[in-house]
C-alpha cells in the first residue's frame, strides 16, 4: 500500500468481518468472523471482477500497525451504531 492511500487515523473507520465462504482470514491472518476491523486504506478497483467488489486494506480495531491485510467489501461490515433490519 502506498503511503497516499493511508487513511489518516482520525478518519479510519470500523467494520466487522461477516460470516463467508473464504476461509482465509481466519488461517492466514487470524482473523474470525466478528472480529472488529478498521480501514486503514482508501477502497481499491475489482481488476475486472464485478464494478460493485472493492479491497481495501484492514487491521484489527485494536491495532496500531500501519501494514494491513487485504479484504473484499463483501466480507466486512461498517460499523455505523445504527440497527440493520432484516425484511
């Protein structure tokens, strides 16, 4: 990640891992479903796959380091304290 995609920290944002199929973030990175995430990164283009998925870079919401690992928008959540109904 270059250094003009960073996210200054005031402006990080939390999301939450959701329950998927890719096993990744779990063996590689550690990372379960729920666990609470920030942005660290601005949202990366797809390479082609679909103009809706994005990546970007995260580390935990506890974390201070400034090296993440890469998730799809489909695999997080933000986190905006407002409730989510399910019709």
């Amino acid at each position: 990640m270059d250094a003009k995609d960073r996210i200054p920290p005031e402006e990080q944002k939390q999301y939450v891992l959701l329950e998927n199929t890719s096993p990744h973030y779990e063996k590689q990175y550690g990372w379960k479903p729920g666990t609470v995430l920030k942005r660290i990164s601005k949202w990366y283009g797809s390479n082609g796959l679909g103009r809706h998925l994005k990546q970007a870079y995260f580390v935990p919401a506890d974390s201070n380091n400034i090296y993440g690992h890469i998730a799809w928008n489909d695999h997080v959540e933000e986190i905006t304290g407002q409730l989510k109904l399910d019709i």
